[in-house]
DNA sequence: GACTGGCACTCGCTACAGTCGAGTGCCAGG
DNA sequence: CCTGGCACTCGACTGTAGCGAGTGCCAGTC
C-alpha cells in the first residue's frame, strides 16, 4: 500500500500522457515530458508497484502501461485540480444559452453546448415533475366527450393528455372541474398530489363525478406514474472520435443503450445533494457501459435540483476539464431557470 | 441499351443475393441459387453488358460483382414487388401502436417500432403545424408581466411558449385577449395567420394593444418562423449491423447528419403526393448520406398528409421489405391519427 | 447467332518466417 | 534507495509463397 508521493507523481503523469496521446506510456517517454529528476529504471520499479496494486496494467508484455479504471478513480480523487475554464468557454457558454425562449429550447441548447464544449456525448434530463409544483391545470373541450389537459409545472415544463370522458358534458361544467383541480392542485409538489386528487374525486358533486374520476385517473397517470421523465442527447457522433479505439471496437452496446430513457435517467437522474459524480468505466451499473466513464451532477434554481445532467465518454477522457464544463454549464442552467 | 430480359433477370439475383449474404457475387455462385437455365459463362457475359451499362461493378478484379447505386434504382423501379407483410408484423404494428395515448406518444411508439421492424435507423416527423389548424390557444397569466402562451392544434401538437408583457396587466385584460384570440385564429391553418395576427394588433383597443403586439409577435415567431418542426430519432444503434462494412467503415459523418434537424426534415420532410419515396446512395442530396439509402413516405389522417417518416440505411438494403413495412407503419399511424 | 466448356490470368487473402524496436524485469554497483 | 546495463519478450511490420474465387476470352457446338 505504500504509495509514496513520487508514486502517485507517476501514476499522473500516465493518466495524462495516456488521454493525450491514446497510447501506452513507456518508462522512457515518462521521464523525457515529465521532471520527474529520476530515471527510467526507477520508474519502472513504481510501475511494477503501481501494476501489482492494479492502477496501471499491461495491454500486453513488452508494451507500455495503460490506466486501470482503479487508477482512474484515484487520479480523479486525489490527483487532479479542477481546471478553471478559459474566458473562450465562458463566453461560449453565455453566448450558447443566451435567447433561449422555452424550456424546450433551453434543454436543446445546453445538451447541444455541453457536447460541443466536452466533445462527448451528453445527456440533459428535463426538470423532473417529482420535483415540480403545478402552476397551473388547463381544460380544453375537444369535443363533447373530450378533453385536452394541460398542466403547467413551475419549472417551466407543460405536459398534456387526452381525456376520454365516459359521456357528454356541458362546458359550464368543465368550467367547474378546472375551477375546482385548480384550487385544490395549484401550488403543490406532484410528488404530494395522489391523495389530494382522490380528495377531489370524493368532493365532487355527484353531477361531477363521473367526469372527475376519469380526470382523476389521467392526473395520476400523466404527472405521476407515466414517462413523468424526459431526457435530451446529443453527440453521439463524438463516440467515433478515437477510431474505435475506446470502446474495445464496437459502438453497438453503448448506442443501444443511449436509446433507453431508462439507461439514461439511471446515468444522470439519481441526483444527490452531492455536487459532483463520476462513474469510470466498471462503476457503471449498466453493463453496456462498462467501458465508457460518466460526469454527471445535478442543476436546478438557486441552490434546489430539478434534474440532472451529465457527459459520458471513454474512460480514457480528460476528467478534470470534463468535469469543469460540466459544473459551469450545470450552473448557468440553474441561473437561467431561476430567472424565469 | 440492350437489356433482354434474362439480363434483368441476372441483375435482380444479384442485387438479391447481395442484400442476402453481403458478399461480392460470382457467376458461378449465381446460377446455383437461381435458375437461370444458362451456365455461368453465359452469365458472366450478361455481367460484362451490366457492367458497361453502369448497374454493376467489380470490387476489384477477380471478385464478384456488387449493384451501383444505379443498379438498385433499376431493381427498386423495375424488378422488385413490394411483400405484403406477414400476418405477424401486422400484428406487431397493432400490438404496437395500441394505446398510445397522446402525441408524445403515437410518435415515440412509432419510431421505435420502425426501427425495429426494420432494423434500421428511423425517422418520424411530427405533424406539421404548417399543415396544422389551431384548435385552441390559451393565455395562462404567470406573474402581472409574464404569460404562458399554450396552442393546441388539430394535430394533437401542443407548442408553449413565454410571453414577457411590456408591462403589468390586469387579469381581466388577460380574459379579454384570450377571447380575442381564439375568436380570430381558432380552426385556421397556421399557415395562414400572419395577416390574422396583424388584424388582432390593428383592431386591439388602445388598452390592450402593447400586450397585443408583443403577443402577436411570439405568436408569429412561435407558429411560423421558430422551430415549427420536430422529430424523433430511433435505431442508430442498428448502423452498427453489418460490422462496420456498410457506409465505408466510418459511423462519423452518418451520426453527424443525424443530429442535425434540419437534415432529418430534408430526409423526411419534404412531402409530396407521390407515395412512397426511395432515394439511394449518391441520390441523396447530403454529402453525408451518400453511401446510405432513405425510405420515407408521408402520414397522416385519410387522404391528407400532416407529416413525413422514413427509414435510413445501407444501399445495401431489402428494399421491398422495407418499402412494405414503411408504407404499412405510415397508414396504420393514419388511422390512428384519425381517430383522434 | 447464341450458348457453352475450357483455359490462362488476375489478385486478394492467409500463412509463415524474419527483422526491428519499444519496453520490460532484474541485477550489480554507487 | 537509485542507477546503468543487459538480456529478454513480443507486437508490428515486411516480404514471400501458395491458394482459390472469379474473370475474360476463344474456339467449338447446337
């Protein structure tokens, strides 16, 4: 376990000759880019130990070392400053994101930039509803028996559903149901809604009723039970940077799973108060994505979380600036949102 | 010019075989699959004249033969049925699209079914508002400076947009502009409201008219200019079948296309009366998708058509098959439309 | 005149041997 | 504890040879 300073100086120096160049690091070529004032021999007794403790290994015998995921994880924890961004990116970002009109565009714009700045793929998840009150409940006639729902969330996201009702109703009566799931609803967490809407369901009128409880129903289903998440991605073409390289060759599993909301709301979505994560390659608990490492952390106004975003990328990836961009852009997006 | 009919009856087993198994196609081969009733030298003659006509071409010298692009177009025109798809695809799609239950929805059902059915990348085009009537706008006040804008079309599209007022207004003012704007715009083609929008703002009394202009212009800019057009993406993983040999061993300049809207509506959007629309490799208009080939058609309910989807893949692709499953996916989605 | 069998030829693919060199592990000496 | 030296390993690359699928051409047949 001995890891000395001189150690870990070189266990770094691979990390990062290893992401510039995509190429196994020899003891020659270490000493050569790096003053580390000792000679190849030494470093290549460091190497045996840093090998036999399984942060570096060997692609195969007479190569140069290659970062494990292990030592990935320990360069990121204790081997790394956070860059500060460069002015250049700073601007791009407020360039990016400046004039976005909706929510829709704001999620757009920022998966787009974030992918841009990172050269990876990225994922941006939608306000989460669990995280939002309602701000508004619209009832729009269709027709006689139909209804457009319409749900405005205080994070900016409006959601709608059809609603089929079980018989014909007069429009003063949809006048009375927005009236009344306005009254009850506004104002709350969605999270908290289901018994406040079953109050509404038993509340009503018996004239109401029937309409009421298929309302009921789609209010239930829509802001609670169903695709309540929605996610943006971006740069799926930055996976064919690295000529296949990365990934042992085949991009098939990892797009295959970049088509899943699930896979992808489990990458970004489980957002904790903690500000940063990172996931390098077997950390992953989606098995098609053993190979790559994920950024994500969480954005939202102020200091509260409405949903999360990330980039994911090869595990040979350049942890601290990804990791910069990513914090910058999560929290302009949470400056932008605050603002509305 | 002269291509008999056993030429024509040479081409299609090889642009089929080829589709089949990948491989570069010999004469020898050839005979031993179909019955030509000729021997292969007889064949291999035919394969010279193909050559020279430009249907066929020769990897390199001693291989087989593989189509032109100029070669499936005359197989696509001339020497294909389209299948009739099996009882359990159509099961499939019903099965399928079965309770959608909004927009969001049938496209996202939609596209992933294509996708599938198909194995490979598929594009669906939402309804366009441009081909949409307003079916309802609502003004939801947000704060004494801000309004939600939510317009509803026929369509089932639902667009939102934020409407920041020049200055506070009173809550009645609000009921009043709705009025106004419903009473003008609903059951019109988006297409044609620019004039309708300028009469609000002309005919707007004194009092409502500064909230009525910066209305009229996001309502201008959300329905007209603005991103008018969305759509869904599914299947890229499957550019991944084949290993690499379709599309010249690069995904890159592919994924870059697909993540381009603007692309994705030329590949799809462009709808015309005509059917069905088969456009193969160097057809294409984007430098980017010249070694692939695209199947779309237009949808929507009855005889009108509200939006576009397609289908992306290699040239090397099973044309009838696809065209069926395209054709079929594109009515069934029709229906569903209908009925709503 | 159209088709066929035969034949020489082309050329990519695979296997194999040989060389080169980057990089290692180990050891004796400072 | 560090260093220079040395023998060793093994992948990458090169060149050669043989194989075989497939072709184009030609003379012969129906």
């Amino acid at each position: 376990m001995g890891l000395d300073d001189r150690k870990l100086a070189v266990l770094r120096a691979i990390v990062e000759d290893y992401v510039a160049t995509q190429e196994p690091v020899g003891s020659k070529a270490l000493v050569e880019r790096h003053q580390l004032g000792v000679s190849p021999a030494t470093v290549r007794n460091d190497m045996a130990v840093l090998e036999e403790e399984g942060y570096i290994r060997q692609p195969h015998t007479s190569a140069g070392r290659v970062p494990t995921d292990r030592g990935y994880r320990l360069f990121v924890d204790r081997l790394s400053r956070v860059k500060p961004l460069s002015p250049a990116e700073r601007r791009a970002i407020e360039r990016f994101l400046f004039g976005a009109v909706d929510l829709d565009d704001v999620v757009h714009r920022t998966v787009r930039l974030l992918a841009q700045l990172t050269r990876q793929v990225a994922v941006v998840q939608y306000p989460s509803l669990a995280r939002s009150s309602v701000r508004h409940l619209e009832l729009v006639p269709i027709s006689t028996t139909r209804l457009m729902l319409v749900m405005i969330a205080d994070t900016g996201r409006v959601e709608q559903r059809l609603v089929e009702l079980p018989g014909p109703i007069p429009a003063d009566d949809v006048t009375d149901l927005r009236r009344l799931v306005n009254e009850k609803l506004v104002g709350t967490r969605l999270s908290e809604t289901p018994p406040l809407v079953q109050a509404l369901v038993d509340e009503a009128t018996a004239e109401l009723r029937p309409a009421m409880t298929t309302l009921s129903t789609v209010l239930l289903e829509t802001l609670v039970e169903r695709h309540e998440e929605r996610i943006a991605l971006a740069g799926t073409a930055n996976l064919t940077r690295g000529g296949l390289l990365d990934f042992q060759g085949s991009l098939r599993p990892i797009l295959e799973a970049l088509e899943e909301e699930v896979v992808l709301l489990k990458l970004i979505g489980e957002v904790e108060p903690s500000a940063m994560r990172v996931r390098i390659g077997d950390e992953n608990e989606i098995d098609n994505l053993r190979s790559t490492s994920v950024v994500s952390t969480g954005y939202g106004p102020g200091a509260t979380i409405v949903g999360g975003l990330g980039v994911l990328g090869p595990t040979r990836m350049d942890y601290p600036g990804t990791i910069a961009t990513v914090r910058a852009v999560a929290r302009y997006v949470g400056d932008l949102l605050a603002q509305n």
